[in-house]
C-alpha cells in the first residue's frame, strides 16, 4: 500500500464547475497536509495547508481533512482553465526524526475546459 | 523577498561523472530539504538540513550526499551518475517556527539533471 495516494487522473471538469481531488494516507502518525499544484515544466507550488480535521477555506479553495478517514481532499470552486495543472497531495508525520520530510503522493492532473 | 534558487537550471552529463547542484533557500529560512522528481517514482524525499547537520535521511544511496553552509545555502553532489539519475531535482527551504511538521516548504525552479 503506497503511503499517499490519490485518485487517479485525469481529471476534467467544465470551466465554473468545482473540481474535487481527494487524497488518502496509511500512516496515523501524519500531522500536517500540503496541497501543492504543479505546472507543466515548472516546480510545486503550495496553495494549501491544513492541520486540524475540518475544513479550510483559501478564495476559491477548500481543504478538507478527516484524519479518523485518513483522508484530506481540495475543493476548487469556479473552476478556471488556468487551474489545469497536476495537484500534489504531502502529508508530514509528527515524531523526533520527521523534521521537514514529506511523502507526496503521485498527482492527479485537472484539465479545466473552456 | 526572493524565492528559492537554484544553480543550474539544466545539467547534462555522462555516467559515472559526478555532479554538484546549489539552492540558496529564501531569506531567514534555515532548512533545506532536496527532493527528486522522476515520472515513474514521483516526489521523493532526498534529505533534509538544518543548521548545517543533516536531520533527515530518505532511502537513497550512499552516492547522494549534500551539504548546508553557516549562511543556510545548501548543496547536494551525486557521485557515479547512473542513467537512472536523470530526473528533476528539486529544493525547498522551510522558515521552522515551532515543530518543523507545521512549517510549510517551498520549492525552488529545480535543476534538471540528465544523465547519457
């Protein structure tokens, strides 16, 4: 079982629709979630991040964390074409020897058509 | 205030020959963590420093190694180049307010590395 995995891609969505990428983890030791959202070429962006079970709000973006579920989802709300990248899920654990270590999981690419 | 940089942007280079790759973190911040980005593996953690000792260790060979300076600007240096080293590989520099978990990271443009 990988540690971090997301549903499988790709994903399109109309633009003004909402996009949902969802994410699940294996390890109950993760703390700290980092939505990332990476362009073709180009290196991860953050756009989110989220500690507490709930929801967490950003303009356009929710993120949502239920970790009785293991599992933290984004929201893109309006959907717009210029938000068609592959999103990186990141979970961090909380122990001595974490640090700033991050396991990703593989992407899901989002195309929003015009 | 400046993003993370990264020196080169683009390497090519023959197997066996070794490589030295440079990230100056973003002001005040003071770990740096390398991480390599193939297709077929992903994002995976390389290592990760903070005031100049390395913290963390992902599960790379011996030939993977780096290095951080008094003034945070940190390096890592491949030795033996395999084929398999060709990938994207990318920094990112973190402030650590309280426990490091918390504490977002952001990358640089990354140096892509191949490897003939």
């Amino acid at each position: 079982q990988k540690e971090v995995e997301q549903n499988s891609g790709p994903l399109s969505v109309p633009e003004g629709a909402i996009a949902s990428l969802n994410c699940t983890y294996s390890d109950r030791g993760s703390q700290s979630f980092f939505w990332y959202r990476q362009y073709s070429g180009k290196s991860p962006e953050l756009i989110m991040f989220i500690y507490s079970n709930g929801d967490k709000e950003d303009g356009r973006f929710t993120a949502q964390l239920n970790k009785a579920s293991q599992y933290v989802s984004l929201l893109i709300r309006d959907s717009q074409p210029s938000d068609s990248a592959t999103y990186l899920c990141a979970v961090n654990r909380k122990d001595e020897t974490s640090g700033s270590r991050l396991t990703f999981g593989e992407g899901t690419q989002l195309t929003v058509n015009p | 205030k400046a993003g993370v940089t990264q020196t080169p942007r683009y390497l090519i280079k023959t197997r066996g020959q070794q490589v030295t790759l440079s990230c100056s973190p973003i002001s005040g911040h003071r770990s740096v963590s390398w991480y390599q980005q193939t297709p077929g593996q992903g994002l995976q953690f390389l290592f990760e420093y903070f005031s100049e000792t390395q913290r963390n260790k992902g599960n790379f060979p011996g030939r993977f190694s780096g290095r951080q300076f008094s003034n945070s600007r940190s390096e890592m240096n491949v030795s033996t180049l395999e084929l398999g080293d060709s990938a994207l590989y990318l920094c990112a520099s973190s402030l650590i307010i309280g426990h490091p978990t918390y504490n977002e990271q952001f990358f640089g443009p990354g140096t892509r590395l191949t490897v003939l």
